[in-house]
C-alpha cells in the first residue's frame, strides 16, 4: 500500500486515541489462547474494586503491567492480560449502606434479597465505568476473559476452596479475640486494621484494698473497659507488689471483688507497673484471663455502647461512657493523676471508625501450614521479589502470622457454605447446597448468615480466572503466571495469601515474579486523599495531555518499591515528547517516497553521521531491553527519550538534512533518491523511526500506532510486530568517538551564539583551528554538517598555524579552537551590559555555592548527593564565568 495524505501539523491525542482502541479490540489483537508453538507470558491484573473509579494508583500499576504484556507480546510471547474486578466485600457494603442513608433507610429496611440486588446495580455501574476507563488508558487486557469475583467461576472455586479446607481441618469456627468495627458491624482481619499515633490519656486509678489498705494504682488508657475487669495483675518480680499478690481489690464504680494475680506478661515499667486485666476487651488480658482462670464480662457491644454488665452505664457509648466513668472517679477521690500520653489506636481501614477488640464466634483458616507452603514458594526460588529486600519483609510476616478470621457479618459477597440442622445441631459444609440434613435427614436446615472477607476469593484470583478447580488446556499453559505487578501496600493482604493458597491447592507457585513498585504522592511526597484535597483524577489528565504521556510520564517516576511523586511538570514533558515525535515522523514522510522502502541497511556508502546513529540506535536497543528484563522501567522510558529526542532527532535527522537536500541545505527535499547520500538517508530514517515507534509502543501505545499506520500503511498494526532486535555489527565505537568530536564542535558554535542571542536565521561567519591534520580531516569531511547546524555563512577549517581571527568570540572543544565571527551590526554596547549583567549574577551564584561548601555544617549534615551536587554547580558557574569575561574583554577591545 502507498502513503498518502497529508499529515495534521499538530499532534491531537483525542482523535487518535478514540479510533484505535475500538480497532486493537474489534481486531482481536489482545486475544491470547493456548499455543504450544509460542512461550506463554501471562499476568492476572490486580482487579480494582467496583466500589468507585481508577485512581492514580491503578492508572500507574495498569500502566506498567500493560507495558510488560506489550513488549513480550512483541517478543513472540502469548501473551494474556487477563482483567476482572473485585466485589469488594466490606468497601461496596458500605458505600451503598451510606446511599441507602442518604435516603433514610438502612439495610434492615430492605432486607437481604432486596438489599444484594441494590449492590448488584451499583457494582455492575461502577464496573462499567472501570473498564471504560482502563480502555481510556490503552490496557491492552483479553476482555473475553474478563473475570469477577462474585462471578460463577470465581464462586466456584471460592467454595472448593472453603470446603477442602474445612475437610483438611484447617478452616475452623471459634470463639477469639478479633478486630470488631462497630459502624461496618463486622469482624475484621488483622490487615484490615489500620494503627495510626493518637494523643491521648493515661489514667492512673486505685482499687481499693478489701481489707481497707490502700490497695493498687494501676494505670489504662480505656477507663471505659474497667467496668468489665476481673483481675489485677503485677509481675511477680516486682517487689513493690509482693505483699499484694493473692488478695484482693475493689473494682471502683462496680463495687466488685476482684483478685490481684501474678503474671510474667506485665510490664514493670509501664505505668505503675500494676495493670488492670479485661479479658472481654484486649488480647493480652484474654490470655492472661485464660492462664489464670478469670472470668469474661463483655461491657461493650457490637453497636459500641456499653451492655448490662456495664451497670449504671449500659446503653451509653463508649466514648460517652469513658468520660463519665472518669468524672465519677474522680468525684469519689480514686483518680489519682491523668498524664498525656500518645499511643497507636487502631481504625477500620474503610470507615476509619476506632476498631473494638471484642470476643465473638468467627470462622478461621489456620495459617501455619499454609505458611509453610508459603516460605518454601520463595525459599526455594520458585517466587523471585523485585526489588529482592521484600523477600524479607515476607519471611518475616509469615513466621509470625496468626489464624485468618475470614467470616464477615455482612451480606454482600460469597456466603459461607455452612449450614445448620435446627433438628439435630449438626453442621453441614458442602460443595453444593444441599436440601436437607446429612445426618438426619431434616429439612429444617439454616445457611451461616456470614460471608467471606473479600480477600479470600482474592487469593485464588491466579488460578481460580484460568479455571480451577477444573484442569483447564488454560491451567496447563498459562498457569504459574508470570508477574504480579502490585504496590507494596497489599503483599500481606492479596501477594502472601495468593502464593500460601497457589501451594497449597495447585502444588504451584502462582506467579513467577512479584514486582513491588511504590505508592503515587503528590509532589510534598504526601498520601493522596479526598481530606488533603490532593486527589487527581487520572482521566481528567488523559482528557488534557493524552493516556501516552500519563502513561509515560508515570513510567518515568517508577522506581523499586519506592514511592511515586506525581508532578504536573512531568506530564508537560512527557506530552512534549509526544509532539516531538509526531513532527518528526512528519519531516521523515515528508521526505520518503509514497512505496515502502526496503528495510535493509547498506554496509557500502554511509556516512559518519549514518555509521554513529546506527551505532547509537542498537546501542539503545540493547540498552532498553536490559533494563526491561530488570524491571528498570524508568531507566528503560529514560533511556528512549534520551536517544529519541537527542540523538535521532536533534541531530542525526539534522545531520541528514543536506543529504535528503541534495547537498543544498534549506532547499525543498526531492522525493526519491536524488543522490546516493540522500537514498541512505532515507533508508536509514525509515527504518530507524519504524523501530522507534515499535520500541515506544509498550509505553506510548496511541501515538506509535498512529505513526506506523503512516509509515508503514498496508502492513498491519503494531501491536503485532516483532520486537526490534540489536544489530551488533551496527556498532562502531569508532563513529561514535568520532562524532562526539564534530558535536563537541557544533555545539561550541551555538554555545557562542547563544552567548550572543544570536539567531538560527542569522548566519555568521565561523573559523575552525584544529589541533592536526586527523582532526583537520574529520572537520573537513563534516564541512556540511557543521556548516548547516552551525548556520555558519562561511566556515573555515584551518590547521594549528592559521592565524586566528581578531574580530571574534573564541572556545574551545577539545583539540579545536573555535571562533564565531561578530556582525558589523552588532550592537556592541548593549552585548556588554547583557553579557555583565550575566556575570553579575554568576558571581552572586558562586559566592552562595562557595558559602555553603565552607560550612562545615552542610558539608556534615547535608546528602553526599546534594553536597556533590552544590560542587557541580559551582563548577559549572565558574566556567560560565570564565567564558564571558573572554567575551567581554574583545567586545570592550572593539
């Protein structure tokens, strides 16, 4: 197929970017299925939530996950993306309870059935919104494998899982200390408890002796919970205590006997070193309340306020009751201080409400076994960490894990598949539901109201999307995964629990790799949240600079597990490249021919220019795909647009301008090969560009499509080509050193002009003094380069014994002294009082960088990083410095 049509001047990202999606899609170009011809390359995506919309941090982990399928797609790979969402248990719970509210009505109103189908509506409405949004930024994901968690494959496979566990024994329903949430009115993980610094009190309270002593001043933080003690207790090496032990105290307000015991668990030197034990509202005194036989009295409820047991205070809130309890302490003389005192205060990690430790019947998964599945899954190399040090963060969260409360009182998710016989009291767990009793036969049989943490179908997300329990050709070929792709934030809620569950029921680790990249912060390094009013909306940013440079300027910040600075200043950049591009590929096809080139590179008739970007671009080429296979995105992304921008465009695409011009640089291009020089040329900027845009689809995935179609029309899309390879004997070190030294040269020819605020229309003369006849030669082999990059109106090349022009600014690069001759125009008054102005100011610089690298303070206490960097820029002042006062003294001179 010819080229044809013109191209726009400008890029428009938004016509671009609704046309070629819709294409990828309808074309099937994201499509993977079972090959054995091909190596599978197969990443699960982390499915979002279906309680809202992308956020920042999705659009970032998208991003990278869609550039890792991308590439290994061009490599040959099958490679599957495979989507889903979440439902989300707890989270869409509660944004639909907090619209039922907005219209005065709870859950209760609706009752289950009515109230499900209420999620169902907006689950189905956000999912929506989520997918259109992943296509906004290019996810190049199979959407006809697109899997839900709620789905029925998905359920499934949840309730294998339950059922196997609880045959094995490992999933159990007991009553435990948990995480309760008095607004969400359910158990919550330890994960799903978040511990955040509050300042607060410590109360220092007597409990008066029964015998009339003085008895024992114990110190809490939770006033409100003494109203349920049923012990003290002291260390038994205390010795201030040792009379005490084994009597008995008075449990003030309450009135109540209760026994002082020894336990080794307490804390000598916190508080008074006497604590009061509530074994119904902290873990630590359940423990010590079972060691010692107490008794456990629940005085706050699951509602948050005080029970029965409170006595006077039942019915009260728990913060309400906390202050009352003090003041009538206080008024009966048995508060002895109150100090400050900031402590960790734990909050449900969706509503933010203070969790309330409380003692309640719960389904559990033991967790050491799993854990040791787990261990071996990265102890024995099977699942690599990226960046290797979480490897350790892991180990260390499974040696010490604690049994997995999994049920969850609420109604939205996968109910627990347990029922119970009224009849006879059995418990039935079964793979599918069953109509009567299995032991007596009964009828009369009642489904566990509970459902599952959401994190529990979470964990199967690897294997149960590619089909399990069933041994699907899928599982066989796609499964392990290649890659988890996932912040650092969810390795213990979701990147654990799928590896302890991917060993135990597939005997199989469930990926390959995890890469752990960071969290997106604004630019003061601080958390995005709606309170900080620091929240962006990432399609807001695709709608104003395009999903290729949110998607490259995002790829540019990454870093190993390290935390991503969103700048604004990034995404103008990162759209400037995108122009850069556009008009390059512009000026390319504006210089090809309509046919198709060839693709070969000639080995006879290049020039040095066609030798150092040849060299250069697989220089790139290797470079990108090493820091790829490294997970070096941002090296990689860096790396790109420093060759694209610089070395391609800048100069290489400069430096042919003459050749295509027939050496007459300025003039109209002749379409064809008007000399040899120029037929290279063109061969080498088509394909040069059509291997940039393939380098640049994984990361920019519109634009690149946009610009193959013009370059190559007729040849498919370039979702499907082959990932560029090196061309090793491209590489010519010697063109490369060679080139350094005419660039070298050009670029002290615009450095002077620069200092002049010269004009590129206004053409100087410019005299060149090599330092011998090698460097002579080169110079005068590159006369047409120069000339033109330079806009040199006449360029001399003279050898070490020419004279040297009077009339001139002078630098140097290297063994080549450069002269840029002055216009008889010029106004020389107004040059000097710039150029002194300009020293003025580079004295005030050096003065501040020569103050701080003095200090002995900064050099002490500031970053190595920083302080090299201060040298730097004092280096780089005083050479500025030095050149304009050269400057200053011929102008003066004339």
């Amino acid at each position: 197929m010819m080229r044809g049509g013109e191209m726009p001047k400008a890029y428009e990202h938004k016509a671009v970017e609704e046309r070629w999606y819709d294409y990828w899609v309808q074309n099937g170009l994201f499509n993977a299925d079972v090959n054995p011809s091909r190596q599978p390359f197969c990443i699960v995506i982390p499915p979002p939530n279906v309680t809202g919309v992308l956020h920042m941090g999705h659009a970032l982990d998208c991003t990278i996950q869609d550039l890792l399928t991308r590439w290994r797609r061009m490599q040959g790979r099958e490679a599957l993306w495979l989507p889903g969402t979440d439902h989300a248990g707890i989270a869409t719970q509660n944004v639909v309870e907090q619209m039922l509210s907005a219209e005065g009505l709870t859950r209760h109103d609706l009752g289950r059935e009515k109230f499900v189908e209420r999620v169902w509506e907006v689950a189905r409405k956000h999912h929506d919104y989520i997918v259109a949004q992943l296509a906004r930024l290019g996810a190049s994901v199979d959407w006809r494998r697109e899997r839900f968690t709620l789905d029925e494959q998905c359920s499934r496979a949840v309730r294998e899982a339950f059922v196997a566990l609880y045959e094995q024994g490992l999933i159990y329903r007991g009553e435990r200390m948990i995480n309760w949430c008095p607004r969400c009115q359910t158990g919550l993980s330890d994960l799903e408890v978040e511990h955040q610094e509050h300042p607060g009190h410590l109360w220092y309270i007597r409990y008066p002796a029964t015998d009339g002593g003085p008895g024992v001043v114990v110190a809490t933080t939770r006033p409100e919970t003494m109203l349920g003690d049923t012990a003290v207790a002291v260390n038994p090496h205390d010795r201030r205590y040792e009379d005490v032990i084994g009597k008995t105290v008075i449990l003030p307000l309450m009135e109540r006997e209760i026994p002082v015991i020894a336990d080794e668990v307490v804390d000598i030197a916190f508080g008074t070193g006497a604590v009061k034990v509530t074994p119904a509202h902290d873990p630590n005194d359940l423990e010590i309340g079972e060691r010692h036989g107490l008794p456990s009295l629940k005085v706050i409820g699951e509602d948050g306020k005080m029970t029965a047991e409170a006595g006077a205070y039942a019915g009260l809130d728990r913060f309400e009751a906390r202050r009352r309890v003090v003041a009538d302490l206080d008024a009966r003389g048995l508060l002895e201080r109150v100090e400050d005192y900031t402590h960790a205060v734990g909050h449900c990690q969706r509503c933010a409400t203070v969790v309330e430790p409380l003692v309640s019947t719960q389904w559990f998964v033991k967790m050491a076994p799993l854990a040791e599945k787990g261990l071996a899954a990265v102890d024995e190399g099977l699942v690599r960490f990226v960046p290797e040090r979480w490897t350790k963060i892991y180990r260390d969260w499974l040696h010490s894990i604690r049994d997995w409360c999994i049920s969850r009182q609420l109604w939205w998710g996968h109910r627990i598949p347990v029922w119970y016989c009224r009849d006879c009291g059995a418990e039935i767990c079964a793979r599918e539901d069953p109509s009567a009793c299995s032991r007596c036969g009964s009828t009369n049989i009642e489904q566990d109201p509970d459902v599952l943490d959401t994190w529990f179908s979470s964990a199967l997300w690897p294997f149960s999307t590619l089909g399990w329990p069933e041994d699907t050709p899928e599982m066989n070929y796609f499964y392990p995964t290649s890659v988890l792709v996932t912040g650092y934030d969810i390795i213990f809620f979701w990147v654990a629990r799928m590896i302890m569950t991917a060993m135990h029921f597939t005997n199989k680790h469930p990926f390959d790799e995890v890469f752990v990249h960071g969290l997106v912060r604004d630019e003061k390094g601080q958390k995005m949240s709606k309170s900080r009013g620091n929240v962006v909306d990432p399609m807001e940013l695709v709608d104003k600079y395009g999903a290729d440079a949110l998607r490259f300027a995002l790829l540019q910040l990454i870093t190993h597990g390290q935390d991503v600075r969103y700048s604004e200043d990034r995404l103008r950049g990162a759209r400037n490249f995108c122009n850069k591009l556009w008009n390059a590929t512009r000026f390319v096809l504006m210089n090809l021919p309509e046919e198709i080139l060839p693709a070969e590179i000639p080995t006879e008739g290049l020039s040095l220019a066609d030798k150092w970007i040849l060299s250069r671009h697989t220089a790139m080429l290797e470079e990108v795909g090493r820091e790829l296979e490294a997970y070096n995105v941002a090296e990689a992304a860096g790396r790109l647009y420093a060759y694209v921008w610089n070395e391609f465009c800048d100069w290489y695409v400069e430096l042919a301008k003459p050749a295509l011009y027939g050496g007459v640089p300025g003039s109209q291009a002749v379409q064809g090969a008007a000399t040899p020089e120029g037929h290279v040329a063109r061969l080498i900027l088509q394909r040069l560009l059509g291997e940039i845009l393939e380098c640049l689809h994984p990361f920019m995935p519109y634009i690149t499509e946009e610009l193959w179609q013009r370059l190559y029309p007729g040849q498919g899309s370039i979702v499907r080509q082959p990932w560029p390879e090196p061309q090793p004997a491209w590489r010519d070190p010697s063109a490369e050193e060679k080139m350094a030294e005419v660039q070298a040269v050009i670029n002290g020819i615009r450095s002077l002009r620069a200092d002049l605020t010269v004009p590129f229309s206004q053409k100087l003369p410019v005299t060149l003094i090599a330092g011998d006849e090698a460097v002579t030669a080169l110079l005068e082999s590159q006369r047409a380069g120069i000339s033109f990059l330079g806009a040199c109106s006449e360029l001399t090349i003279a050898g070490p014994e020419a004279e040297r022009p009077q009339r001139a600014l002078t630098t140097a690069a290297g063994e080549v002294e450069i002269y840029l001759g002055i216009a008889a125009n010029l106004d020389i008054p107004a040059q000097v009082e710039r150029l002194s102005k300009a020293l003025r100011q580079l004295d005030e610089q050096m003065a501040a960088s020569r103050g701080k690298l003095e200090n002995p303070q900064f050099l002490e206490r500031a970053p190595a990083q920083q302080v090299e960097q201060e040298r730097d820029r004092l280096r780089d002042a005083e050479a500025a410095a030095e050149r304009l006062r050269r400057h200053l003294e011929v102008l003066r001179g004339l």
